[in-house]
C-alpha cells in the first residue's frame, strides 16, 4: 500500500513539474514579446507608433461589435442558467 502511494506521489511531481516548465516558458515569450512590442512603439527602434495607430482605429469597432456579441450570448446563457436552476429548485421542493 505504502508502495502504491509513493507511486502516485511521484507521477503527480513529474506532472506538476512539467505544468512548471510549461508556465516559465510561457511567462518567458510574455515578457519577450511585451518588450517587443514596447521596442516597436518607441521611435528609435522600429517606429511603428504610426501605423500601430491606424490599426487600433480601424480595428477598434469590430472589436467592439465581436465583444458586444459575446457579452449578449453570455447573458443569454446565464438567463438558461438561472431558469433551469429555479425548475431544479422547484422540482427538489416539490
């Protein structure tokens, strides 16, 4: 039994050390592609500040439309959610 245990203890290590790995690479790429993008904004660099405008511009209402349509399925699911919870709530009453 005891045997066991220490099995299991020793595949949930590997598995939580590899869930490690994969998290400092992905907080490594962040940071490396936050500090691009802060390089191509800056004038010296690559002086994107320009165009980087234009593409928020023209991108900022279909964004907002993609958003908007999100937020009425989210409140539509969670009009679902809270009627089939009160008919569960009623039938466990009844």
């Amino acid at each position: 039994m005891l045997n066991v245990s220490i099995t299991i203890l020793k595949k949930k290590e590997k598995k939580y050390k590899v869930f490690l790995e994969v998290f400092m690479v992905a907080i490594i790429v962040g940071v490396i592609l936050l500090i691009f993008s802060v390089l191509a904004v800056l004038p010296g660099c690559l002086n994107w500040g320009s165009q980087i405008i234009v593409f928020l511009k023209g991108c900022t209402p279909v964004l907002a439309f993609l958003i908007a349509i999100f937020s009425i399925f989210t409140g539509i699911d969670d009009i679902k959610d809270k009627r089939e919870a009160k008919k569960e709530e009623s039938d466990l009453t009844d």
